[in-house]
C-alpha cells in the first residue's frame, strides 16, 4: 500500500493532463476512451450482473495461480470475495469497453478471465471480433462459463489452463489486436507473456497491463515493456497501462492524470 502512495505522488509530478498534451491521437484516446460520459445499454445487464456476482455466496474450491489476487488467497472461497477483491472495477471495465469500441481489434485475448465479467465488456465492446480469455482455475472457470451462458455470450472461447502453456499449445497459430493482461502479476511472468504476445501482434496491437503499480516488480515489468523498440506510445494511466505498436511515430511515453488513476 505504502509503495502505491509513494508511487502516486511521483505520478502526479510526472503526470499530464489532457490540456498539456498535443497529440491528435492521444487527444482522441482522452476524449472517446476515457472522457466520453456515454451509457451503453449493455452496461446495465452487466452492472447487474457485478451486483449478482457481489452477493454470491456458493463457495469454489480455488486453485492458487499466479500473484493476481489482491488479498490473502484461500482454498475456499466464494464468489463474493472474488468478486470485491479479484475483478475490475466498474469505471476500469467501462474504459476497456471504450478502447475497444474505439479502435475495434478483431481478435481480442484477456490473460486471467476470474468470474467473466470483464471479458462480458470485452466481447459487447465489439460484436464483430472474437475474444479469448484463458483462466488457470478450473472452479472458477467453470463460474465464468455460466456467466457467459447467463450473458447470452456464446461466441467467447474461454479456455482452462496456464497462460503460456495455452498460449504456445492451443493458440500457437492466433494473432491478437488487443492483450488484457490480468493475471499472475509478477515481473517474471509479465515479461514473458509481453514477450510472447509481441510476437502475435500487429502494428495497430493494442496491449494492456492491469496494476502496473501493484507491486515494485510490476512496476519493472512496465517499464521494461515501454521501453521497448517495438512500442511508439505508452500510455501510463496508473491503474494501468496501455502501449500501443503503431509505426511511423515518435517514440512517446506519457503518464496521464485523470480520474481512472485511482480505480
Ligand atoms: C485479477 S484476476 C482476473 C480478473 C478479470 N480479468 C476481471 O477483470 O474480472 C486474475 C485471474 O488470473 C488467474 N491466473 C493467475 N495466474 C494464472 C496463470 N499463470 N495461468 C492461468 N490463470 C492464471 C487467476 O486464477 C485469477 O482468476
């Protein structure tokens, strides 16, 4: 906790806002992904769906994967605990909604499904693509299918299993427009799924790291990652973190202050 803070104030010296940026792109990155004030009809099935999810009491028998989850991990737990402590937030899963809407990858892969409801904002953000979403614990997997059956949501391809080891099996042939990574938050395992997503993507990829501020390894990962040749733009919101591939740009990593930092 101590490590955010300090953090965050050493964000807000860095930070821009979107008055003292001048690039059209990211100009228009601010105003339809995270200023734009719209309500989409689909939010509401899914802001029902976070309240459902919130007072859930089955209880899942839980494998331990990764680093991911924010409070101590237990064997047996409920759907409400993972649902207030696992998920993103409302605001956070609104702001992907828009990004995907905005640029509208085809092929979009979420690295840690949890409970489904963030890859539901995936999947409505752009009806046309496909999404991926790969989850280690079979229990809760198993929630999230329901979830998506629930949803109406057959065309996500949810997969059980280790991320790198479903990555270089089952989807060794994939390309991917849009990376959410969100699971097993630990430099190590970052960097490796940086550097294998890399590999799969396009010049109009678009990758994002949850918590890239969670831990000081988290924070290496991130700048390890935006400093590679490969990205032009990061976009380093605090809560998380956005690079981009595009070609033919000025290398620029921007730190934006803005109200989603603190979600
Ligand atoms: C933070 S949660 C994902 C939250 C979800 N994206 C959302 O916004 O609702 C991370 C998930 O990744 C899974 N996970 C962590 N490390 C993993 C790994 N190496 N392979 C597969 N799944 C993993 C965990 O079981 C957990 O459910």
């Amino acid at each position: 906790m101590i490590y955010k803070i300090v953090s965050y104030l050493k964000f807000l010296i860095k930070g821009k806002t979107k008055y003292s940026l001048h690039s059209p792109f990211v100009h228009e990155f601010i105003e339809r992904a995270l200023d734009d004030k719209e309500i989409y009809y689909s939010f509401l099935a899914m802001n029902f769906l976070r309240i459902k999810l919130k007072n859930n009491q089955t209880v899942l028998s839980v494998e331990d994967k990764g680093a991911g989850f924010r409070k101590k991990i237990k064997h047996n737990r409920s759907v409400k605990q993972i649902a207030k402590t696992a998920i993103s937030s409302k605001y956070k899963a609104q702001v992907l909604f828009k990004i995907i809407n905005l640029y509208q990858p085809n092929t979009i892969l979420e690295l840690g499904t949890s409970l489904g409801l963030t890859t539901c904002y995936l999947s409505n953000a752009n009806i046309r693509g496909s999404v991926i979403t790969i989850e280690g614990s079979k229990s809760i997997y198993e929630s999230a299918l329901q979830t998506f059956k629930t949803m109406g949501l057959s065309k996500i391809n949810a997969i059980n299993g280790e991320f790198i080891e479903v990555l270089k099996t089952q989807l060794c042939n994939e390309k991917f427009d849009f990376v959410f990574f969100d699971g097993n938050h630990t430099e190590e395992a970052t960097l490796t799924y940086y550097n294998y997503c890399k590999t799969r993507a396009n010049e109009n990829s678009i990758f994002v790291f949850d918590d890239i501020y969670w831990s000081k390894s988290m924070t290496i990962a991130w700048k390890r990652i935006i400093q590679d040749k490969a990205i032009s733009l990061s976009i380093d919101l605090f809560s998380f973190g956005i690079v981009f591939f595009l070609k033919d740009r000025a290398k620029q990593n921007i730190k934006i202050i803005h109200s989603i930092n603190l979600h």
